[in-house]
C-alpha cells in the first residue's frame, strides 16, 4: 500500500468552479502534513501547512482527520493560474523529518 | 526573499562517471535535504542532514551516494557511479528547524544519464 494515495486526475474545471482533492496515508506515525503544488518540470512549492482543526487561506481550505487518516484540499473559485499538479505531503518528523509525497493531483483549470 | 539554489541546472553524463549536484540552502537555515523525482513518478527523500552528519537516508541513498557541507554555504550531493537510473530531477530543500518546519526546495538539477 503507498504511503500517501492520491487520485491522479487529471481534475478539469471551468473557472470559478470549486474543486475537491483526497488524499489518504497509512503511516499513522505521520505528525505533520502538508499541500505542495508543482508546476510542470519545476520544484514543489508549499502550499499550506494543514492543522488538526482545519484551516484556510484565501480560496484554499484544507482539513485533516487522523482518525480516517484523510486529508482534503478544497480550492474555491478556481482560476486559471491555479492549473499544477497538487501534492499530498506527510512527515513523521524525528531524527530525520523526511517528507513523503504522494504522486499528486493534477488540475487543469479551463475557460 | 531569501531561496534555496542548485547548480547546475542540467546535466548529461556518461554512464559510470561521477557527477555532483551542488546547492546553496537559505542562509540561516540549519536542516538539508536531497529528493529526486523521475519523470512521470512522485518526490522521493534521498538523505536528510543536520550539523554535519547525515540524520536520516532512504534505501536509494546507497554507497554510491554521499552528501557533504564542504563550506558554510554549498551541499553537495555526489553520485560516484552513475547508472541509467539515475536520470531524474534532483531537489534540494532547506529548513530552519525540524519538526513540523517548512521545507523550501530549489529548482532542481535535471541529471540525464547516457
């Protein structure tokens, strides 16, 4: 079972459209999590940080369960800038604070 | 704003040479990291490094790699031997603290094997 699962996609929208993404991991050591967003041939970049409680910034809004070990990212009107690829990311931190990416979402937003 | 460098940006090998993959991290940042990604496959943690000693390494990171702080601005990844499989984009990242600390990554050197 991978670590982190993602939907690949990829996800279509008009802009302006609200979209949802999943994500799942196993690891139940797993502390820390975040949403990473990748554009074509370049490096990932923070998205946000996601809390027990759920947070939001702008149009993102992101929200962990740890009970289902389920992380979601919701984008609000979605526009064309926002078309990436979107990682799920996990850490247990410890000694070494490795990340664990999923293989990411991608989001194509269309006019 | 402060970022993390690589250099080079591309580079194309001969299979069974060495190559090493140089990086600048933010300044005052205090954790290094290495991840790869081969086209079309998600980011993988190669090696994590902290007050010169390597904290934590994956099983890709094998004796063919090392890491090293040679100064106190450049981390250097090494590959001795390179094999085909070693074609892939080579992330470095930087961060303050540990846990719960975003990591910033470069832009990557793209290593094409031949």
């Amino acid at each position: 079972r991978k670590e982190v699962e993602q939907d690949p996609g990829p996800f279509n929208v008009p802009e302006g459209a609200t979209v949802a993404f999943n994500c799942t991991y196993s690891n139940s050591a797993s502390q820390s999590f975040f949403w990473y967003r990748q554009d074509c041939r370049k490096e990932p970049k923070l998205l946000m940080s996601v809390y027990s409680s759920g947070n939001e910034d702008g149009r993102f809004t992101a929200q962990l369960n740890r009970a289902s070990q389920y992380i979601s990212l919701l984008i609000r009107d979605s526009k064309l800038s926002d078309s990436a690829t979107y990682l799920c990311v996990s850490s247990t931190g410890g000694g070494g604070n490795k990340l664990t990416f999923g293989t990411g979402t991608q989001l194509k937003v269309e006019l | 704003e402060p970022e993390v460098t690589q250099t080079p940006s591309h580079q194309v090998t001969q299979m069974g040479q060495e190559v090493i993959l140089r990086c600048v991290p933010i300044s005052n940042h205090l954790y290094f990291y290495w991840y790869r990604q081969i086209l079309g496959q998600k980011v993988e943690f190669l090696v994590s490094f902290y007050n010169n000693e390597i904290s934590e390494k994956s099983e890709i990171f094998d004796d063919q790699f090392s890491v090293e702080r040679p100064d106190g601005s450049n981390f250097t990844l090494k590959i001795r031997s390179t094999k085909l499989e070693d074609s892939a984009m080579y992330f470095c990242a930087s961060s303050l603290y540990q846990s719960q600390e975003t990591q910033y990554f470069g832009p990557g050197t793209r290593l094409l094997v031949l």
